[in-house]
C-alpha cells in the first residue's frame, strides 16, 4: 500500500463535546474559560479540532460532568475537581482545599513541582486525564445577612457553601446548606438561609446579593487559588495523535493563565461597584480564622489516617507551601504592602 | 489552475530564528522560556513550525535583538523591552518600570486590559509585533556590600542597575553601572562597585554574589513583575498563515504562565539556600522607599511632558493600577497575610 503522504497526517477532524459545570451567565469568566480553551485548540489546529462547548445542564447535569466523562459520554468536561470530593477527597486536592496555595504557588506545584502527574495518578483510576485551565484567585468569604464575630456567631449559621469547606465548617457549629445558584437569592432574602458565598466580586454582582446580605466577608480561605480543570476521557485522549495531546496541554495552560487575568481585570471593577451599591466588607476575625485553620487540619488528619493517595498528594503540596509562604513575604509582599499603603494615601 | 487541496494548507514547513537576549545559564528560568515557547510551537505544528533559538550573542549581541527583528535579519528575539528605553521609554512601558504593576496585575492589563493591543501600536512602528512570553515576578533590589538604611547612604553608591532604575536611582544620588553579567562578581569583590541587582534568589545564586555583598535587599521596586516578551517581525508574522500566527499568541500565553511558575517554583528552594549560605535580607527603609517613589513619579511627569505615546500608555497602566492595588487588598492580601503568619508560627 501507499504510505499516507506526511502532510496528510497533521490536523485530522476531530470533533468532541465538552460539558461545564458552570452556567452561560459566567461566560466573560469560568465558562468563558472552556470557549477559550475550544477557540485556541480550533485556531491552532486550523479548524481541524472542535471542542463543542455546552453549558451546565445542556447535555450532562453540574455536577455530573467528570462521571460523564470517566464513561466516554462526552469527551470533556470543565469543572473545578472539589465538587466531586464526596467521591473521594483527593478529588479536591487538583482544585482547592482550605488553607491550600493561592494562584501562583498551586501553579507552580501543578507545572513546576510534579503536581500535573501525581494528580494525574489519582485521575488515571478515574479513567481521566486532567490539566489545569484556569483559576479564580482568592474567592470571598461571602455575603452575610448580619455580622459575624466569634465562633459563638457561627453556632446554627445556615451557610451556603461548598462541600469540603462545609465539612470543616461543621466543626465549628456551621450548618452547609446546598443549594443552585438560582435558589440562592431568594432563600437569603426570606431569611431560609443566613448566609451564601459563591465566586468573587464580578460573579457574586450578577446574582445581586448586595441588596439581601450586605456584609462581604473575605478572604474565602476554603478557595485560596482554586485550579479549574479541563478532564478528558483517558482512553480518548490516548488515540488522539501526539500533536492533538500537545495542542491540549498547550491550550490548557494558556487558558488557565487566561481566566486569572480575566478575573483580575473584572473583580478589580466590580469591588467598586459593589462598594457603591451597599456592600459593606468586613474581614473575618482572627478567631475565626485560627479556629477554621485548626478545624481544617483537624479534617485533613481523619482523612490522611485513612486514605494513603489523599495522604500522598496533600502531603506534596504541604511541603511546598511551607516555603512558597516564606519565600513570598520577602519581595513579593513588600512591594505589595507598599503599594497598597499608596493606594490608601491616594498616590497612585 | 488546480486548488491546492485543503489539507496540504495546514502546518506548512516554516523555519525562523529567534535571538534571545539572556545566557544559556539561565535555562531553567528567563532563557528557557525561549526554548518553551519553541518547543510548544513545535508540537503543535506536528513539527512543521520550527523556531531556533540562539542565546545572547549567539547570533546577536543580547542588546541588539529588536533592532535585528526590526531589520528582518532574524525573524524573532526572546527579551525584555526595558533594555531599549534609551531609543524611547515607551518600550520599558511593555515590560516593567518603577512602582508599576506586579505579575499578575501586568497579566491583567495585557490580556484583559488592551496592553497588549495598545502596546502593539508603538511596537508596530518599529516594525514589530510582540506578545508577553513570561513574568519573573518582584525581583529583588540586589545585593549589597555594606547596609543601606537612608537616603544620604546612597550618595555616590557605585549600583550595577538597569537602565530606567538607573534613572530615577541619579536623582537620590546613586552612580549607576552597566557591567555584563560576568563582570559584575569581580566588580562587588574588589569594591569597584558597592551594589549589584541581577533579577532574584534563583538567577542570582548561580552568580555567587553572597560571598562578596551579602546584603541582601528586597523589593526590586523597578521591577514589580517584569514582562519578558517574544518579538517578531512584523512583516513576517503576518505573511504567516492565520494559524501559525494563533500558535505563537497561544504559545506565547502558555510560556509567559511558564515561566511564572518556573519562577515561584525556584526561587523559594533558592532563598533558603542563600540564607543558608549567609545572605543578609533587608528591606530598602521606609525612607529610601518613599523616596523612590517620588524620583519615579519625577521621572514620567517629565517624559510624560515630551513623549505623547509614553502618556498615552503608562496613563492606562495607573488607571487600572489605582484599583487593581485596591482589589488586591481585600481577598488577596488577607489570604497571603494569614498563611504567612501561620509560616512564621511554625503551624504550616
């Protein structure tokens, strides 16, 4: 037989379907970060490959996209690992668990630091591949109908949140409620619930929580940097061509640098407007935050007494941040502080 | 005359050469960049899109690399664009100047803020087009023979500092140095000079320069998160197919985010070996800081005065700057000060 001429063999069509966790409402930010990714893989393939982007529900619901996926129903999702730690914890370990590296150390330990390929370890028995495609930055803490002080405040507190920092929240008296987006508002409107975090400043604007629960609590120290994922089927991505395998890693790594620019630019103009409109920011206290961080590592150590791969990345990326926390006080901190502190006096 | 059939359009062969202006010493860090970015375009051409890359003074001297992509005599330079204020300040505007904006708020403007865009408009006059390609993050100020805590010590100080710090250093009194990388050692061991900054922890251990300035100071106030870039040929770049000319903006994203992590990565084993080998970390005193700010502000207000491209940029650089150091202060900051007490306790 004639051999294929070399030229014919780069960019075959390929077209496959991707499934969001997120709604289309968040498309300037974490959806728009899979219509990134679909738009760097067609253009760098000159069309061949099509990575069709379908929104939260449209063919796989939320938070059913990595089963999809482990099944070969849909090829790809888009979605941020912890909403599957109820699976297995280690699950929220490629994202974000609490008191976790912000952005820039989990970049470094996901591209620099073995942690792509250990956290592939784990997404292997899934039938997975995963790479990092976007990021958050600091989420916040989330909106408060009344103040909240000490931990006594915290006793019954019905808060919307996400599940593994629900499950640390709960040793300090916290009741997590689940509820979709959408239901979210009007729960905190009638008083169902006293409390929701969701994103950050641009995402939590759409939803309008300002008028219900003014008080803006920060930092979200369950979502310090949390990695947004794209997941493939493993058996897919193996018969794709090497090329098409790079053109993923590729495209992953500039759309997950894409999505924290994205959320720097839009969060840096919706913080003032939310100011404007009534928000009134407040810090968690120092008690709070000593009795979440105690109650955290708490949680990790149940879990690591009994699961060995938790215990093995966790520990991986402990003993990053242990440096990455020291490291960053000296230049990095300094310069911010600094010009902050000309932020404040109204020089810059 | 026949159609050429649509596949025999993709991944054309193309060859260029990219002159990077650093060492092939610095391959894990700023030069490797050059080899990342090559190597993606690689393999996401199926090996048809070949850059070769050549270190400083290779093929060009590391000083000369825009005006050979100007010439068209190599296709492409891996660099960073401070090294050409003296033909016009606006070029430093691209990459860092003193009390700009750090890694990820440069990000921020680049991608999300029309930077790039706008960046490119003075670029295309010198018949360039280019793309940020990597960040080092806050450098550090260099290491110095003897403490420095006021201004009046810095009357005379002999400082081996680029170009536009060097300017705004002249007007506190310092006398700055241009001394090649290799030169710089000897120079702070004799006493010739009395300072040196290079770029941070990992770049400068290779130097040694704890032996001889063990002074160790932070932040790099000119440097808050240098944008290193890829620079192409603008006729060139665009008699490429649409699809090789998204390769490189796309490859260029996912090297810049490289290059980052690659930083953050490095530079925390490497402070502590540093520390560990004698380094003396100090911060530039409130005063020196203070004052720089103002001899910087000094400095724009006068080329702003002549210069209507370098107003035009660095105007949009501090309106987002203002809000961006506001943003920063609340989940950010509040986040990264908690983990580093929690460094500092010991409890990490």
């Amino acid at each position: 037989t004639l051999a294929a001429p070399a030229i014919a063999q780069s960019n075959p069509k390929v077209t496959w379907r991707l499934a969001s966790s997120f709604p289309k409402s968040l498309s300037d930010t974490i959806f728009g970060g899979a219509l990134t990714l679909s738009k760097y893989v067609s253009e760098v393939t000159d069309g061949n490959f099509q990575i069709q982007v379908f929104a939260a529900g449209e063919i796989v619901p939320a938070l059913q996209v990595a089963d999809a996926v482990t099944a070969g129903t849909i090829e790809a999702a888009h979605t941020v690992c912890y909403y599957f730690w109820g699976k297995d914890p280690t699950w929220a370990l490629g994202s974000a668990v609490p008191f976790s590296l912000n952005a820039r150390g989990i970049n470094a330990w996901h591209y620099q630091g073995g942690g792509i390929d250990l956290f592939n370890e784990f997404l292997g028995t899934q039938g997975i591949v995963g790479f990092p495609s976007g990021n958050t930055g600091v989420q916040m803490g989330g909106w408060f109908r009344k103040e909240i002080n000490t931990v006594a405040d915290l006793q019954g507190l019905k808060f919307r949140v996400g599940g593994f920092a629900g499950k640390v929240l709960e040793r300090l008296g916290v009741v997590p409620q689940q509820l979709a987006g959408g239901d979210i508002y009007p729960a905190l409107e009638k008083g169902t619930i006293d409390a929701a975090e969701f994103v950050g400043p641009f995402d939590d604007e759409k939803l309008g929580f300002v008028k219900v629960a003014p008080f803006y609590y920060y930092p979200g120290w369950w979502e310090g940097g949390p990695t947004v994922h794209s997941l493939f089927n493993k058996a897919k991505f193996e018969e794709l061509p090497k090329q098409y395998q790079s053109v993923l890693k590729v495209a992953c790594q500039a759309a997950d640098a894409n999505m924290l620019s994205a959320y720097d630019w839009l969060n840096t103009a919706a913080l003032k407007r939310l100011v404007a409109a009534g928000a009134q920011l407040r810090p968690f206290s120092p008690e709070i935050m000593s009795a979440s961080f105690d109650a955290a590592n708490q949680t990790y150590a149940e879990i690591e007494a009994g699961n060995a791969t938790f215990k093995k990345t966790w520990e991986s990326i402990k003993a990053f941040r242990k440096d990455y926390y020291l490291n960053m006080q000296v230049a990095e901190y300094n310069y911010d502080t600094f010009m902050m502190v000309q932020q404040r006096g109204g020089k810059l």
